[in-house]
C-alpha cells in the first residue's frame, strides 16, 4: 500500500494552495458585492447631495410700493427695481443699476402680479415682500458658487457682493422652502422652475396606461390561464408576450410615432399617446404577474365550483380572479412603477418639449419627469443642475412609495394554501 | 335539463366574455407585428433612398450634411458602421463591468452566504435595477465623466468629457442585477446530489463551484449573459446623456462615440418633416436594433429552456 | 498503515499509539447527532473491521445514512447538524481540532443513493479526484489512474473506447458504477455506501453486489442498505439501527439466524419495518 502513502504525502502537499485559492475566490465574491453595493451608495448620495439645497430657494426682503402708475403700466418688474432704486438710493451709473436690476429674479414681478389680484386692496400700499432672488444669488447663498477667486472669474461682481453683504447684515435676505419647485410648471429662469407641470403629466399619462394596460393584462391572463387550449395559437401568443418584454424600450417609441402619431393623427406631446405607449411597454409585466397570481389559487377552489355546476365563466369572475386580485395589483403597481420611470419612448413622441403652463386634460400637450429631469440635465446653469437632483430625489421618492406600496400589500394577502 | 330563455341569456353573456378575453389576447400579438411593421415600411421607403450596402456598409455618418448639399443619395453620409462599433465598444464596457461583478455576487449569494447576508443584499441589488436609466444617465454625465476626465489628465490621459468609458461603466452597473440574479437562480437549481459527489471526494468549495456547478449552470448563466447584452445594446437614456453626438470609428474607451440609440433619439427630436431621409434613417437604424435584440433574446430563452429541460 | 490527518505533525508521531489501541479501521464511541433541537442518534457505539463489508441495517427513518454521512463529514455541510461523541479513523478522532476535511474525504469516499456522475466526460468524471489532489504529474500517470479505477470498478470493457462520451449518457447501473470507480480514483481506505443499489434494476444491482464483494480485498466497506437480503448476500458484518439507537451489531450470521435483542428479532423476521 505506498500508493496510499505516496497519496497522502501529495494531498498534504497540495492543501496550503489549495486552501488561498478557497479563500480569493470568496473575497471576490464579497468584493463583488461590496463594488456594487458601494456604487449605489456613491450614486444616491451624490444625489442628494446636488440636491438637496434645491429646496430651499434665496428670497429677499423688499418694500414694495403698490402704487397705480406700475399696475396701469403693467410693469410689475418696475416696482421691484423701484424698491431697489430705494434700497440703494448711491447706485447710480446705468451699467450698475442693471446689475442691481440683476439681483433679483425676472419672476418676481409676476408674484406681485398675483398678490393684487388675489387682494385688490393692496393697490396704494406699501408692504415688506419676500422676492425671490436671481439664480446666481442663489448659487451663491447656498455655497456653490465661490467669493474667493478674483473678479473677472467670478459669475457676482465686487459692488454686487457688497449689495448682497448688506442685505446679510440686515437680515434681508435668506432661504426659505421651495414651495415654488412643487407649484409652477417649467421655466427659462432656474429660480422659477418647478416640477408640477412633468408631475401632471406623469400623473395623466400613467392614468391612462393604467386604464389601458391593467383590463388588457387581467383579462389576457385570465384568458390564458384559464380558457386558452393548449395549441398553437395561444403558443405564438405566449412567446410573444416573452419577446415583448425583452423589446428596448425605444423600439415602442417608434411604433408610437409610426402608428399613434402618423396614422391615427393623435395630438403629438400629448399625455393620451404616451399613455399608450406606455401601456403596451407594462402590458407583458401585468400579463406575467397576472399569471401568475392566477396559477397560485390551488384548483381546489376552482373544482369546488365546477363540482357545484358553476360554469367557467362564473367560476373564474366570483371565485378565482378576487382570489388572485392582490398578487395582480401588486404585480401591476411594479409594473406603473416601471412605466414612470420610462422615458426613451416618450421623446420619440415627442413629449420633450418646453412646457409651462400646467396640463389639464389627456390631450393637451405635457411632458413626464423623467423626461422633465432629461432636459434640465442638459442646462448650463448651476441652478439647474441642482433643479434636476431635486427633481430625481422626488422621482426615487415616488417609486421607493409605490414599490413599498407593492411589498406591503403582498404581505398583507399572502396567504397559505 | 331544459335551456330556458335565462339559461340563454347566460350563455349568450358568457359566449361575449369569452370573445371579449379572446380579443385582448390578440393586442399582444398586434403589437408585434405593429412593431415589425411600422419599423420596416419605414425602413424599407429609407432603402429606397439610401442603397442598404451603404447603410451597412458605409463609414461615414453624417446625416445632417446630407441634406444641406441636398445629395440624398450621397453615397457615405449614412454609413452605419461607427453606430454599430459605437454600440459594440459601450456594451462590451457595460459587460466586462457587468459579468465578472454580477456572476461572482451571484456565487456568494448563493453558496456563501448566510441566509440574512442573503436575504439584505439581494432586494439592495434589485434597488439597482428599479433605478430609472434617466438618473443612471445624470449621474454618468455629470459625475463619473467630469471624474474620469480629471483623474485621466492627472495621470496624463486624454479622456473625452462623454468617454465611452464613462457611459459604459455606469451601463454596466446598471445590468448587474439582470445577470446576478439570473445567475443566481441558475446556480441555485443545480442539484445539491452533484455537489455531494464532488464533496465526498474531498474537493473545497471553490474547487466544487468551479468545476462542477458553474459548468452545469453554465447554460443558464450563458443565457442571462446575452439577455444583458441584449439590455445593453438598446439603452438609450443613459448613452443620450453621457456618449457623445458625433459618428466616431474608434475602439478606444477613453474617446467619445455615439450609438445607434443616441442617433435615433438625435434624428427625430427636433422639428423635421416625417418624410425626409433623416427621419426614415431613424425607422432603419430602428429596424437593425430590433432585428439584433430579437436574435439575442431568442437565443438566450431557447438556451435556458434548454438547460432546464436536462434538470427537469 | 498509520496515515495521520493532521497536517503539521508527522505520521511517524501516531504509529505507535494506535497499533496498540484500535485494531478496527473506523470506530464510533457515544455517538449523538442532533438536527437542530431533534436528537436524530443516540449515543452509538459501533466497530468496524478492516477490509470487509459492513452492512448499516434498519427500518426508514432511523438514522442509518445520518450516521453514514457522519464518517466522512458530510453532515458538516449541512446547517444546523451538531455531532458529540467520538469517532475515530485508524485511532484518530477525525472531529478533533485540526483534522483537515480535505484529506480526511480523500481516505474515507462515499458512493450515493441515486447514481450522481458530473456532467463531463467519463474520462472526466473518474479523473476529477486524482486532479483536485494533484495525485498524478503528467498525463499519462493520470490515464493510468482513470483505467485501473474503471477496471477495478468493472467498468472498463463497456467504455473503453468511448471516454470522452458523456458520463450521464450511461445507463443507471453503468452510472453507479461510474461513481464507483470515481470514488476508487482516490485511493481511498474506507469507501461509504448510502444505498447503492435501491435506484437500480435486479441485474444491475447483481453487477454491483459482484463488485463490492471482490473490492472488499482492497478497502473497508461500510454499507447502508434497507434489504435485508442484500445485508445477507453481501456483508460480514451487520448493525442494526432503529429509532436512532444502535440496538446489536456483530457477525452477519448472527444477527440474521440467531439476534439478541428482540427489536432486531422483530425486523429480521419482518414483524416491524
């Protein structure tokens, strides 16, 4: 037997290396895990970083005379430069008082405007008012634009840093919450931007691919669960579906542009069209939870039905659909989850446009804020990049709810058979 | 048993019910052949512009250029060579990042782990893939580019502000969930009798996963391989905002590229008129995206089916 | 042949010592397996002999193949498995402190229930072990190896020339004996057997019973099996198991015509089990 002995003195030698190996392949493992995990972190919290300043917004404190030669002249911009005029009465050269003009936003006006007319008695007084400031006053405030390198590399002059260091000593100026950001619709000026009109939009396009894809995917699942023969046809709808949600999401874009948009003539940019698009993108998502929900009712249920003479119809609309409801909406709310984060199919659409005003109804023209977040992303301005970060906290804000959402209700109907 | 006239009317309802989830049924089907058939009328009104050896062929692609000097039939402009290399060179990024990272999770995951390491880490791998690609895109423009770009010149590279490496680094972080968890269950399904076997010969455990796990899951692993380069392949947001605009033919990561992803998005935003070349190019480059995630996605089901069929 | 399994010592060190104590190649001393709070074994006291075949006798459930799994620290791969007592190989506790599992799986090889080749080729399949522990320097060693195993495996003729075929294109009593040989490559001393023959045809099962008989020359043989007939046919040795405890062991002839215990009597005769 010294084979034997020849063995173990081989495997003795060999069990240091082989142990080191044992032990790099699980550190790459957990170093696998960790890049990954890591990155996430690194992403989310640059995130919040860029954007968490965005909701707070630089006003600054000014005496506003509502006096009647501004409102008949609707010049409301006037009677904020008036009140500068006042602040800093030494400012006189046409180049400074521009840049005086400057500090203020091009929007403040229009808060005046609606201040009178929501309080017509305002007309002839004269009131403190909290204005919102320009976006490099902001900038500014908020730290990220830097005092420190000399003047020709700065985007705030000297004469308007000692402005800004005057209303600071008086306690003029501050920042106050964003409430802006929730309310308006998008805009040229970055202090005036909001995220309400994309809101809207989301909101009305996922209305309508709820409305769309959710009775689609119910009643195809249903159909192919528990009616469907086993032949040909409903194999070809099966492989279909697979290669549905395998599709890239731009290819639906296309056929929303060639079908929707050119053949059905609908209104371009429109909430209506996007909502179809997204519809078929979330229709396979909903077909396969769907189907899966209805494969877990145990045939029990359905045999006890029959056994009563119900037919199948009965059987599947008072027996097993409420059974399989829960595991459907959860399946269709990660589905709407999915759909509002999509937005390659709707710039082929073109709800990519510049909206302000916000959208009413299906048909007027809207864009999504994922998409809202694409075009912000492309602006220069600091103010704006901070805007998108905002606008992106806000989009994982409403996913985490919806997927939450999601999870709570599975807990909530899981039930065992 | 009588059909009395409610009898009737119930089976009539029900003869409609049935039709009604027929119906439904078909809007899936519909919708591809509304695909293939938008995408090659389209595609083929282009073709008849543009002759298709030149499009898949040609090694220029300037569509813009095209129209200006009114040469439409001008024989390189729609050259759709550096698109497909473009697309090539950020996929094959997004997948040397994604393989390795996603498959080795995967292994601990499923061999390693503890259950509660296991139970924490995959929902946090899934919060990467429920990402929305518009933030994968800002993140990579914004952050990683300006990143890559300022440690390149410290140590004395050019890199591009909208490097392919930049674009593909953040794809692939994006992908790694669809192949960890693929993998995963792949592995996971491997009878615990074949690992046994390789135990009860005194292998370690790495030596049983690489010799006789991977290489049976190997199938299933292949094919949550393709389905992420299939992924990769038609991404758009995050190409968009972070590759570039301008046809390059190059393989070097550190240079700027554009995609056919990108050129689609760049043809038909905008105002044009439908007709015009540029737009139909759009529909042809569409066509060819299709057509490739098509194969792939084909390929990768009838792999993993296969696979599943040796352990059923 | 005294071969230590710890890893830093020299194997002249335990020569002496177990010549003297522990004439038997693999015994268990107070044995307890519990599977998390379940006590699956109680305090089993078994003896087997060197080079002959020892069959693991008793009703299902029992606890023949937890303790099957226990001689080579298979359970160790299972979670919440907690193992006391002592068992010992050549003398040596193989759960003492330091004992490298590696080495001890390449003394002591298990043959499954289900046939379980890998999905490689025969050649393959048979030469993994030998691989693993780097037991041959060149190719040719190594083929010498895979031949010899499927030789003694009974193996050889069928496949000789088809090496590269696939080992799960076998047929089931081939597949066994696939494993088998397998198991062989290693050179082990004690080869495990959890139920052989119970996923086989009668004519496979013959073949294998043909070669544990001839391999017993060569390697201590500790089988569990659930027919009788088989721990008849095959093994000197028996122990009877039920409800976790070891109840008798000794000569197979004795334990099948003439038990002590009357649980054993029942079983033998076919009232329980």
């Amino acid at each position: 037997m010294t084979d034997r002995a020849k063995n173990a003195e081989r495997i003795k030698a060999g069990l240091a290396r082989r142990y080191r190996a044992e032990k790099r392949f699980r550190l790459y493992g957990i170093l696998a895990i960790t890049a990954a995990v890591t990155f996430l972190l690194v992403m989310l919290t640059a995130i919040v970083i860029r954007g968490g300043g965005a909701f707070q917004q630089t006003h600054a404190a000014l005496e506003i005379t509502f006096d009647q030669q501004h409102i008949a002249d609707n010049d409301w911009q006037g009677m904020v430069k008036a009140s500068l005029r006042r602040a800093f009465p030494d400012v006189r050269a046409r180049q400074d008082k521009r840049s005086l003009y400057g500090l203020m936003s091009n929007g403040a006006g229009f808060d005046l405007q609606n201040m009178v007319q929501d309080d017509p008695s305002l007309v002839g007084q004269t009131r403190t008012i909290w204005l919102p400031t320009s976006d490099d006053v902001d900038m500014l405030m908020k730290g990220v634009i830097d005092r420190s390198p000399p003047e020709g590399d700065r985007r705030i002059t000297d004469k308007e840093l000692t402005w800004i260091d005057q209303w600071i000593a008086a306690g003029t100026i501050a920042k106050q919450f964003n409430t802006r950001f929730f309310t308006s619709g998008d805009s040229r000026e970055p202090e005036l931007a909001g995220i309400l009109s994309a809101l809207m939009g989301s909101i009305l396009s996922l209305s309508v691919c709820f409305a769309l894809s959710f009775p689609l995917g119910v009643m195809t699942a249903v159909y192919l669960e528990e009616f469907a023969p086993k032949n040909k046809w409903t194999d070809l709808i099966e492989v279909n579906i697979n290669n549905l949600a395998a599709v890239p999401s731009i290819v639906f874009g296309l056929l929303g542009l060639a079908v929707f948009l050119n053949i059905f003539m609908l209104p371009r940019s429109a909430p209506l069209v996007g909502g179809m698009v997204l519809a078929l993108m979330t229709l396979p998502t909903i077909i396969i939870a769907s189907r899966a929900a209805l494969r877990a009712v145990p045939p029990s249920i359905r045999e006890a039905a029959y056994g009563m003479g119900a037919s199948t119809v009965q059987t599947v609309l008072h027996h097993v659909l409420p059974l399989a409801m829960p595991g459907m909406l959860t399946g269709t709310i990660i589905g709407m989850a999915q759909a509002l984060g999509e937005s390659a199919p709707l710039l082929m659409i073109g709800m990519v446009a510049f909206i302000v005003d916000i959208p009413a109804g299906f048909t007027d023209p809207a864009t999504a804020l994922p998409v809202q977040i694409f075009l912000w992303a492309d602006s220069p301005e600091r103010a704006f990049s901070e805007r998108t970060a905002a606008a992106i906290i806000v989009l994982l804000g409403v996913l985490i709810s919806m997927n939450l959402l999601a999870v709570i209700l599975r807990k909530k109907f899981e039930r065992r058979w | 048993m009588y059909v009395t006239p409610a009898r009737r009317v119930k089976q009539t309802v029900e003869g409609a019910i049935k039709l009604l989830l027929i119906a439904s049924s078909t809007v899936a089907i519909l919708t591809t052949v509304g695909i293939v058939a938008s995408l090659l009328f389209e595609a083929i009104r282009f073709f008849g512009e543009i002759p298709m050896t030149d499009f898949l062929f040609g090694l220029e692609w300037s569509p813009q250029t095209a129209i200006r000097d009114d040469q439409v039939g001008s024989s390189g402009a729609f050259g759709a060579v550096p698109l497909f290399v473009g697309t090539l060179l950020i996929s094959a990024i997004a997948m040397i990042v994604a393989a390795p990272v996603g498959l080795f999770a995967a292994i601990y995951l499923a061999e390693y782990a503890h259950i509660k390491v296991r139970g924490t880490v995959k929902p946090i791998l899934e919060i990467l893939a429920g990402i929305p690609t518009v933030v994968y895109g800002f993140f990579a423009a914004l952050v990683v580019a300006p990143w890559l770009r300022g440690t390149g010149e410290a140590v004395g590279f050019d890199v591009s502000s909208e490097s392919a490496l930049a674009a593909g680094l953040v794809m692939g972080v994006m992908i790694i969930p669809l192949i960890s968890s693929l993998s995963d269950d792949v592995i996971s399904a491997v009878p615990q009798a074949m690992r046994d076997g390789a135990y009860g010969l005194g292998a370690t455990k790495s030596e049983t996963i690489r010799n006789v796990v991977i290489p049976a899951a190997l199938p299933g692993i292949m094919g949550g391989m393709l389905l992420a380069v299939s992924r990769a392949i038609g991404e758009t947001m995050i190409v968009v905002m972070a590759a570039g605009l301008a046809a390059n033919l190059t393989a070097n990561p550190l240079e700027a590229v554009t995609t056919v992803t990108v050129q689609i998005v760049t043809l038909l935003t905008g105002d044009q008129e439908f007709d015009s070349a540029k737009t139909l190019a759009a529909f042809a480059l569409g066509l060819m995206l299709f057509a490739t995630t098509l194969v792939l996605n084909v390929g990768a089901l009838h792999i993993v089916k296969k696979y599943r069929e040796q352990y059923d | 042949m005294e071969l230590s399994l710890h890893t830093n010592l020299p194997s002249s060190a335990y020569v002496e010592d177990n010549l003297v104590s522990s004439p038997h190649k693999v015994t268990a001393q107070g044995v307890d397996v519990y599977y998390g709070d379940k006590q699956a074994l109680k305090n089993i006291n078994l003896d087997v002999p060197s080079n002959m075949v020892t069959a693991l006798i008793g009703p299902s459930g029992c606890g023949k193949s937890t303790f099957l799994r226990c001689l080579n620290r298979m359970n160790d791969v299972v979670d919440g498995c907690r193992i006391t007592g002592q068992i010992k190989l050549d003398g040596e506790d193989i759960y003492a402190r330091g004992v490298d599992v590696v080495h001890l799986r390449a003394r002591v090889g298990m043959v499954f229930q289900k046939p379980n080749p890998f999905p490689k080729s025969i050649y393959d399949n048979v030469a993994y072990g030998p691989r693993i522990h780097g037991l041959a320097d060149s190719r040719a060693e190594l083929d010498d190896i895979v031949l010899t195993s499927l030789e003694k495996a009974g193996l050889i003729a069928e496949v000789r020339d088809r090496l590269e075929a696939p080992g799960t294109g076998l047929s089931g009593g081939q597949q066994q004996r696939l494993c088998i040989a397998r198991a062989i490559a290693v050179e082990p001393e004690v080869i495990l057997m959890d139920e052989p023959c119970s996923a086989l045809d009668p004519i496979a099962t013959a073949k294998i019973e043909e070669l544990i008989d001839e391999l017993k020359q060569n390697y201590t043989i500790i089988m569990v099996t659930h027919s009788m007939q088989q721990a008849a046919r095959v093994s000197q040795k028996t122990a009877f198991f039920h409800l976790g405890e070891l109840v008798e062991q000794g000569d197979t002839s004795d334990i099948f015509t003439n038990p002590s215990d009357e649980r054993t009597q029942a079983y033998v005769t076919g009232r329980i089990g």
